[in-house]
C-alpha cells in the first residue's frame, strides 16, 4: 500500500507557509503530517492532509506549485531499534532512502514511517515479506 502526500514547492520568505496554511485551515482542511525542507531561497512544504485530492484542488486554485507523491507506509512497534529494523531491510536490498519521516500518535504503543524510496516496488515486496505492516492514508 503507498500513502499519497502532497509538496509545495514555494518561495522561503515571510507569509509563503501562513497563506498555505490558512487557505487549507478555512476550508475545514486538518494536517495529518507535515514536514518542511528548506534552502536560503526555496523550500518544499510535504504534507498528508485528511482529505489530500480537496487540499490539493485548493492549493492549486491559491496558485501554489503543488505536487502528489507516493510514499511506503509502515507501522513498527514504539521503541528504541524499530526503525533501524526497517531502515536495514531496505538497506540491505541496496534501495537507498530519499528521505524519510516518522510521527507517533496518543494513544497508541506504535510509531508511523513514512518514506521515499527510489524502487518502491522491490522495497513493498521486501517489507510484505518479513511481516512490516503497511499503512494507506485510511489507516493514518
């Protein structure tokens, strides 16, 4: 299973993420994840809103440059070690890591990861193998 997330590639200055925030926040749009990578002049905002396919239309409609990307889900115990046991499987078939994202939420004993992986279909098939529970945007 893939979780889509949304990117916004957009200029880092004063008032850029307020205007993606509040464009999505008056239109009863809730952030589920949100990540923000950044240069001296640009930065890409990823983000999995609870309703993606809305956000995204609306975006678009405030004239941001914005994106779909399919990401690995997966669900690993909360403690120390989980994610290096997955972070080793996909190592060990020689799939690098694009980049990578965790969140845990109340009330419950699990971490969620979200990942880029440059061979999605070969890293999917190593994770179902050995048991990884996997997670689409239903389950987030």
């Amino acid at each position: 299973m893939l979780v889509k997330q949304l990117s916004v590639f957009m200029e880092n200055r004063p008032g850029r993420l307020y205007k993606l925030t509040h464009a999505l926040g008056k239109e009863g749009i809730d952030f589920v994840t949100l990540s923000i990578a950044d240069t001296k002049d640009f930065g890409i905002v990823r983000f999995i809103a609870r309703d993606n396919e809305r956000a995204y239309e609306i975006l678009k409609n405030e004239g941001f440059t914005v994106g779909i990307t399919e990401l690995i889900g997966v669900e690993v115990d909360d403690k120390p070690n989980a994610l290096a046991e997955v972070i080793a499987l996909i190592e060990a078939a020689n799939i690098n890591i694009e980049y990578l994202y965790s969140f845990v939420l109340t009330n419950h004993n699990s971490a969620k990861i979200l990942m880029r992986v440059e061979d999605t279909e070969h890293a999917l098939k190593i994770l179902t193998e050995k048991g990884i529970k996997l997670l689409s945007e239903k389950i987030l």
